[in-house]
C-alpha cells in the first residue's frame, strides 16, 4: 500500500508541472496528441527534459507495481489453489 501512496503523490507532484508547462508549451491536435509550439527551444530546454525524465520514472515506478501485484496476485491464487486441493483430498465437494 506504501508504494501506491507514494507513486500517488509522485503522479500528483509530476502533473503539478507537466500540465501547466505543456498547456503553455504544446497545441493539442483531436487524434494526434499533441505537437510543441517550438520544436528548437524544447530540444535545450532542460524544464522539458526533467519532465520527461520524471514522466520515464514514473512509468518504470508503475511496472515495479504492477509486478509486486502480479506476484502477489500469484501467491494469493496458489493459496486458494491449495486449499481447494486439500478440500478433495478429504473427499469433500467443492462448488
């Protein structure tokens, strides 16, 4: 639970200065996404570069989560998988 917290307020902080810098930065085109104002100024703007440094963090951050997830998922699914097992080596129905 601490690591969704925490990547909480990470995506919280990180959309505290994405969404402004490309709001003021980016025109948003219906379909495509979005395309910079000002292709040459973002290529040494280092703002933009931390940002997609922190977006390329996060990102990773979510697959670590996911993957602790998935093994607990997996842990969860062996346990109940045992006990049904259990359940008709004792020669009781399981429905």
């Amino acid at each position: 639970m601490d690591m969704i917290l925490k990547l909480s307020e990470n995506v919280n902080a990180a959309g505290n200065v994405y969404i402004p810098y490309m709001i003021s930065n980016f025109e948003r085109l219906p379909g495509a996404g979005a395309v910079p104002n000002n292709f040459e100024q973002l290529l040494g703007d280092q703002k933009f570069i931390n940002i997609l440094q922190i977006i390329n963090n996060l990102q990773l951050w979510s697959i670590q989560l996911k993957e602790v997830c998935i093994k607990e998922s997996n842990r969860v699914i062996n346990l109940i998988d045992n006990e049904l097992k259990k359940k008709k080596t004792f020669g009781r129905s399981v429905t």
